[in-house]
C-alpha cells in the first residue's frame, strides 16, 4: 500500500462539512442535479428490463391460450363432425371422429393449464416499484437511510 497523505490545505475526501466549506452552492447543486438525474436514468432502464420480462411472459402465455382457442375450435367442428356420422352411420366412421375430437379437446385443456400459469407467473416490475419508493427518503436532508 502506499503512504499517500492528503497535502496540507486540503480537506479529507470523506469530511463532509470541508467539503461544504470549500464547494460552492452551485457546484453542490449542480452535482445534486446529476446524481437525480442519474438515479433517474436507472430508474428508466430497471422499468424497461422489468416491462420486457414481463411482456416476453405475457406473450408466451397468450400464445399458449391462442392454441388452446384453436384446439377447442378444432374439437368443436370434430365432435360435431362425429355427431352427425355417428346418427347417420350408427358405426365406425363417427365413433373415429370422436377419438378425434376428444384428442383435440384434451390438447386444449393442457395448452389452456399451461397459458393460465405462464400468465399468473407475471409479476410486472417489483424492483421497479420498490427502489423507486426509496427514492424520496433519499433526498430529504437530514434522515438516514434504513
């Protein structure tokens, strides 16, 4: 380590009240305004992450939820396809239509379980929310942080 030791004159680096007396009120000002504004910054880019995970989320669980609409289209115009060749038939050709149809019907009760779980695994910005709520105690004069 070196044995570096401020010259004489010139205030501790860590001395608040040296440092008040030697900067002037615009310089001090001036400093607050950047520190905010990059607080503020940050603030921006967590919120931005945040909405993008969530939205990827979001996404993936309605593209799910849109395939279980189409499976249960599907089992709809299936099973009423197997109806109708069921009472006209009265044999094989309308009991394979419904297999067909339940088929369908159990794809879109999987795809429908897994789009409402992806979509209840949203969780919008918590750390957005929370470093934000930090922000005014940390501008009072005066109050320590906890």
């Amino acid at each position: 380590m070196s044995d570096y030791r401020e010259p004489p004159g010139f205030p501790a680096a860590n001395d608040p009240g040296a440092r008040a007396a030697d900067t002037s009120l615009g310089d001090l000002f001036r400093e607050l305004t950047e520190d905010v504004s990059t607080l503020m910054r940050q603030e921006v880019r967590l919120a931005k992450a945040e909405l993008q995970e969530s939205a990827k989320t979001a996404g993936k669980g309605a593209g799910l939820l849109a395939g279980a609409g189409v499976a249960g289209h599907f089992a709809l115009g299936f099973l009423s396809l197997a109806i109708a060749v069921a009472l006209s038939v009265w044999i094989g050709l309308g009991w394979a239509s419904l297999i067909v149809a339940v088929i369908w019907a159990i794809i879109g009760a999987v795809l429908a379980s897994r789009g409402k779980k992806q979509l209840e695994s949203v969780r919008g910005m918590p750390q957005t929310a929370a470093t934000v709520q930090e922000i005014p105690p940390t501008l009072k004069p005066g109050e320590e942080t906890p």
